[in-house]
C-alpha cells in the first residue's frame, strides 16, 4: 500500500528541492532521515517535515484501520456502485468517481502483507514540481521595472510497505 503527502507552495525553487529528493528516492524510511538530517540545506529541511508528515500518515492508517472494518466499506463502496450503475449511465463516470477509487485504495490495504509497518516503509517516489510563482517588480531607469520571479514548490513523498 501506499502513502502520499504534499507540501504545496513551498518558498523555493524545485531546482534546489530537487537536489534533495533525488538522494532520499529508493530509501529506506530510517536511512532516509539519516540523509535528510546530513544535509546542511535548507530543502532538506522541508524535505524533512514531508517526510515526517507522510510517516505520521501511514502510523495513523496501521493504528485506526482494522481488517473487519475495511471490509465492512468495501462491501458498502461495492454496494453504491451497483447501485448507482443501475439507476443512472453516466453518473458513475462524472459523480462518483470518488468511490472507485476508495474501493481500490481500501483493496490495496486489505491485499498488503505488512499493513504499512514502519520497519517496512520504503520511499517510492520523492519528487519537486514547480508550485505558482510570486511574481515581483525591480525598479529600473528612466521609470522602467523588470520583472523578478520568486519560484515556489510542491514537494511529494509517497511511500510504500512492499519490499
């Protein structure tokens, strides 16, 4: 199974935020913080409170989710969606995609083996993509402004329990 968290709109540019995730990709959680707590950057402190975000995330899911309950929403999900296939054609598609994909989320927890133990979480994906610029003006001659461009970030780390 696996687990996302995103920081968005972080104050700084992808390029510098890139840097740090391309050495924590692969890794495994524990070695991963080693890493991050090594770097004496600024993006590997952000980096950081992603991580700890999306390790937090998947301690939640492995203490609050139990399999007879799962269960129980998935025959609920599976039961709306007959539901709904039945009385509207094109309802499922446009209004209650939603469902579909809690049912494959809830599925994917139900067919993990290590049920997102923390020895058992690995980095699958960490990656930098360029947030909304803050754009600026620098005064110039004769009146004139040029433009500076104050670049932002969305930082996203999934993780996983398969080996």
């Amino acid at each position: 199974m696996t687990v996302t968290s995103t920081s968005r709109n972080v104050r700084m540019s992808p390029k510098k935020v890139r840097e740090v995730t391309r050495q924590i990709a692969g890794l495994p959680v524990a070695r991963a913080k080693a890493v991050l707590a090594n770097i004496p950057r600024k993006s590997a402190q952000l980096v950081s409170k992603t991580l700890n975000t999306a390790i937090a995330d998947a301690e939640h899911i492995s203490a609050e989710w139990n399999e007879a309950d799962i269960q129980n929403r998935v025959a609920e999900i599976k039961e709306k969606i007959n539901n709904k296939k039945t009385t509207d054609k094109g309802a499922l598609k446009r209004k209650y995609r939603h469902l579909k994909a809690e049912l494959v989320r809830l599925e994917e927890y139900l067919d993990s083996e290590n049920k997102l133990a923390a020895d058992s979480l690995v980095i699958k994906e960490a990656m930098a993509g360029a947030g909304t610029p803050l754009r600026r003006w620098r005064t110039r001659a004769r009146g004139g402004g040029s433009p500076v461009i104050k670049r932002t970030s969305h930082i996203r780390i999934t993780l996983s329990d398969e080996k």
